[in-house]
C-alpha cells in the first residue's frame, strides 16, 4: 500500500471544489469512467517509499527514477521539488508493440569468434524470440483517462513559470491537446510545432506520406523563452516587419519614402516547423532504443525554454536523450520510466558523459520483471493453473482456472501496464459484479481477483456482501505474493585472484535459463522454417561457458550490502570492444576485470539486460 497520498493541486479547505475545471473536457470527449478517474484525482497521487539503488559519480541533485510517472511526481512532490522544463514522449496508442534488439558479445575465450563478424538476433523480426519493451496498444477511452492523470501529476510538480513540451503523433495529437487546454490553461498554449523528420519516397499508397509528429509547447506567465536561429548556407534578402501600433498588426516596415525595406540576412529565427532528421543508422548517439529522438531535437527545446542550471525533467524518459542534452547542456535533470532496459540505457549513456546523478527505484509493491509488459507476460505462467483463451468469458479477464467440480473460475489480474488498475477499490468491483458477471455466457460458480493495493479492504467486502445480487463467490488475492517470483536470476561462477597490485575477477561460466529458452524456440521455429521453404537454416549455438550472453560486469569494493557503488566496471559493446568505466576502448574482453581492492559483490547484466548481483564472500 501508499504511505499516503499526495493532493494533486494544493490542498483544499473543506467544501471547495477542486475538480470543476474539468467539465468541459468532460462534455468535449464524452469519454467513459470520467468518474473513476475524478475518484483518483480526489484520492490523491499514491506516495510510496523510494529506494536509494546507486550514486554515479559525485552526489548530486540529478535523478533517475525507477517507477511510473504519477508515483514519481508524488516523491517530487513531497520532496518539494519544483520542474522548469518538461519534455514527455509518451505512448502514442498506436496498437504496436516496441521490442528490443539483442546482440550476441563475442566470447573472449574462443579466438574465432572474435574474428568473426558480429553475430545479430533481430527480435523485430522474429516473433518468437521477441523481447517486448513496452506494449502500445490502448483503447482511446484508457488512453486518454491515463493521461488526464499524468498531465495533472507533472502540473503539480512545475514551477510557477515552468514549460512543458509535449510530443505525439497526428493519430492522438489532436484528442490530447483538449487535455492540455484543460490541465495547462488554453491561455498558455504557445505552439503547435511540426517535427519534419525524414523524407519518405512513398508510391502506390493512396495517401500522402507521414513525415511529422506534433509536439504542443505550453507555458505559465514569466517563462523562459530564447529565440533559436539557424545558420543559412548563403545570406539571403528578407522582408521587414514589425508591429503597426495604428493598424494592431503586423506589417511590412517602410522608409520615408513608403519604400518596402529589406534586409540581408546570414541566419534566420526558427519557426514553428522543425526539419530535423532521425537518427542515422552509424550514428554514435544511437542507442539501439524503440523510439529513440535525435538529440538536435532536445538541443533546440533547452536551449529554447531554460538557463543553466534550471531543473529538466523527462517521465517517460525511455532512451535517456532529454537527461543526456540537459546534462550537456549544464542543465539538472530528472530522468523516468518504468521499464529496466530504460533505466540501464539511460544510466550507461550518462556515465559515459561523466554526468553525476543517483539512481532511485519507487518501492510500489510491485518487483517488475523488466517492464510491465513482460511481467504480464511472465504471470501467465506464475498462476497455476490458469489457462488463456478460454471460451465464454471476455477480454476483461486474464484468463480461467477449472475447479476439483469442473467448474471454469474466471481470474481478475490487473494490467501493470495500466497504472490505473492498480488499486482495487469500491468502483471497480462494482464494474466486476454489475457489468463484468453478465456478460458471461457460461454459469459460474466463483471468481478470483487479483490486486494489489486495496483502497479500503473492510469497506470492499462490505460492498461485495450487499451488492453481489448472484450467488457467484468472490476470492481476494495479493498479486504482490506472485509478484517477487517474476525475476529470475541467472548463474554466474566465477573465480578471484589476488595479483601482485590488483584483485582479478574471471566470470568462468555464465548460464540464463530465459535466455536459453528463448534460443531454444529460436532454432526450433527456424529450423521448422527452412523445411517447409526449403532453406539452409543456421542454429544459434551457445559455447559451454555462455560469455556471449553477458553485456556488463562491475564490481562493489566498498559495499556487501545496500546502495551499489561501482567501484570499476567493463560494458562489452555489439561488436565486442571494452568500455571501461565509461572509457570506449578498442580492446576486446577477456573475460575478466581488474580491481586495486578486494570486491565484495559482482553485478552482471546479460544481453536482455537482466542483472544479478553476487555476493563474493
């Protein structure tokens, strides 16, 4: 449970409505479940505790955070943290999933796969050895009722003349900017800006190619405002303009002889269309991260809307570009986002720009696997049991179990994905026995829901005891019990040797039961594959020790237990080089790593990015 809840909006006195702001958005959407959502708000953002996990460098003021948006806004709040600049990529709801590309390291101990070319899995590609980030596949309704809250949880948190920036795409755009309107005030919209990212040659299509995405700036009275200009190839002749205080408009500047003036100029003010091109494939900022932008886009945002040393604050922060600029733009940062691959991307990329920061995890109750996405996916297997697919119940159930008697148990699990499902209240179970029971074509006998907070657990079985008009039985479960078996940790054996000046830490053997399962599927799908087409198929083979699966080691010589401290670390990079603490290299692993003291703990991160920590004594 919370440790309490946060007000959105300053606190009230009794009796003073905070909400009716929102009844035009209301009658403009028509959008279902306003009132569980104006139940949340009243309720408050859930504050949980929060986890110091590592300090990068110096202590510092810079954070990144491990948790969903309306949590960290909470823990910012409390903290009494206020934002200057805000840059939110949030989903799109675009109906696709985003998946991560897993490279195979080269294996320091046989020499002919260090010559070899790099050896590349395109999960994208291959369904079954897909690695989901994140899934974007919402109902416009969810959708919006998510980020009415979110909108709402960062307003709280910005400072008195802070701006926000944010970007969608031409699909949603248009039904979150009456959010915006609401939330930020229709008199602070400042810009609509058109980012012109590449130039696709598209025939046959029946339409005109996609080329932008939209990205809504808002602003509270005193912000920052810097007029950006760009270089011109060859100076150029332009009109001139300014205000006519007789007409109120703006007009061509005269001279005395009502002559039209021009003037010669060798850059010009950015407007509101941005031509700035995606991230090119050899780039050196490219991350290899779904929907990763182009730091010339960030550039320009910061360098618009802050001064140095403001505070910029990124909530669904993915690849780490808006910390990375802010950091090099002299800027504070704060960095967000749910899923583990955002966190080590963002965290890598940092320490590489020698950047100070602190790494913090919200304690929710909730040991994601590596994104909600993949829990989703892992619970399936946690709930014995549980069979999906059934027949005769809906899409709102996770899936069935069948009783000693036969009889088919329909199981509640709430999205993860959702943060809205989070809480088991008063509101939901009334959708559960009122409109969810009915529309099942089968007789049920009982149901199971899953949750794991519960707003008021005496007031909710009281709610059930009256309001349950069928003799269906309705069992509570603690999801957060299931919860702690969704990490799997992978085994690691490894030896130490005291040298003359340093301690030596080889990784002898390294085995991920995931990953090998997923290999596994990989050479049975495609050697199925190339019997039916016909084709030579080249199986994937793991080495007897698995050093091709590791992509980090860092070692712990100062702490056994609590806040990770590392004291040295290597990241072995696609094509197999070193980067030692930060420092590209162009040497090749060779499976260990050198420390002046003795280590207390071993950190490994294989290629999906899943990490287990090991205890040296």
């Amino acid at each position: 449970m919370p440790v309490k809840y946060i007000p959105y909006v300053p606190n009230t006195i009794e009796g003073q409505a905070i909400l009716d702001n929102i009844t035009r958005t209301q009658r403009v959407l028509r959008y279902r479940e306003n009132d569980k959502v104006y139940d949340r708000i009243k309720r408050g953002m859930p504050y949980y505790e929060v986890e110091p996990i590592e300090t990068v460098g110096q202590p510092s003021e810079n954070m990144v955070i491990r948790g969903e948006c309306i949590s960290a806004c909470a823990y910012l709040k409390e903290q009494g943290i206020k934002i200057d600049l805000v840059y939110i990529d949030p989903p799109f709801a675009s109906g696709a999933d985003y998946a991560k590309k897993v490279y195979f390291r080269k294996n320091p101990k046989l020499a002919e796969k260090i010559a070899a070319a790099e050896e590349e899995m395109e999960l994208e590609d291959i369904q079954a050895f897909e690695d989901k980030m994140y899934g974007d596949i919402w109902k416009k309704e969810d959708y919006l009722n998510w980020m009415y809250e979110n909108l709402m949880a960062i307003k709280s948190v910005m400072s008195d003349s802070g701006s926000i920036y944010v970007h969608l795409d031409v699909n949603i755009g248009h039904y979150v900017k009456i959010l915006l309107d609401e939330v930020f005030g229709e008199e602070n919209f400042r810009n609509e800006i058109l980012w012109k990212y590449v130039k696709f040659q598209m025939r046959n299509m029946g339409r005109y190619a996609k080329n932008t995405d939209r990205i809504y700036w808002y602003a509270f009275e005193g912000y920052v405002f810097i007029p950006q200009v760009i270089k011109l190839d060859e100076p150029k002749k332009l009109l001139m303009k300014g205000w006519d205080k007789e007409k109120g408009v703006i007009a061509n500047i005269k001279d005395e002889n009502g002559k039209t003036q021009k003037i010669e100029v060798d850059d010009e003010t950015v407007d509101d269309l941005w031509n700035i091109p995606f991230i090119g494939a050899t780039s050196g900022e490219r991350a290899d991260y779904a929907t990763q932008k182009p730091e010339a886009l960030l550039q320009r945002i910061i360098n618009a809307s802050s001064n140095r040393d403001m505070l910029v604050a990124d909530f669904f922060g993915g690849s780490g570009v808006t910390a990375k600029v802010a950091n090099d733009l002299g800027r504070r940062f704060i960095h967000c986002d749910v899923g583990i691959n955002s966190i080590q991307t963002v965290r890598d990329r940092l320490k590489e720009a020698k950047a100070d920061f602190n790494i913090l995890e919200i304690k929710d109750g909730v040991s994601l696997f590596r994104n909600p996405q993949q829990t989703m996916d892992k619970l399936a297997t946690l709930i014995t049991g549980l069979q999906k697919g059934v027949a005769g119940i809906g899409k709102f159930w996770f899936g069935a179990m069948q009783d000693s008697k036969k009889h088919t148990v329909p199981v509640y699990v709430p999205d993860l994905i959702n943060s809205q499902q989070k809480v088991l209240d008063i509101p939901l179970m009334n959708q559960i026995l009122n409109q969810e029971l009915d529309t099942l074509d089968i007789n049920i006998k009982k149901i199971i829901v899953y949750y794991i907070d519960i707003d008021d657990r005496p007031e909710l079985d009281k709610f059930i005891k009256e309001n349950n008009a069928t003799e269906t039985e309705v069992e509570l479960r603690d999801l957060k019990n299931l919860l702690h078996d969704v990490v799997v940790e992978d085994d690691i054996e490894f030896k130490i040797i005291k040298m003359k000046a340093d301690y030596e830490t080889e990784i002898t053997k390294f085995t991920s039961d995931r990953l090998t399962q997923k290999i596994n599927a990989f050479n049975e799908k495609g050697n199925l594959q190339s019997i039916a087409k016909g084709k030579a198929f080249t199986p994937i083979n793991l080495s007897e020790d698995g050093l091709e699966l590791i992509e980090l080691i860092a070692l712990d010589c100062d702490n056994d237990i609590g806040e990770w401290h590392s004291s040295t670390e290597i990241k072995i990079d696609k094509l197999g080089y070193v980067i030692k603490d930060g420092v590209k290299t162009k040497t090749f692993w060779d499976g260990k790593i050198l420390s002046t003291k003795k280590p207390l703990r071993l950190k490994v991160r294989n290629i999906s990015g899943d990490e287990t920590i090991c205890s040296v004594s």
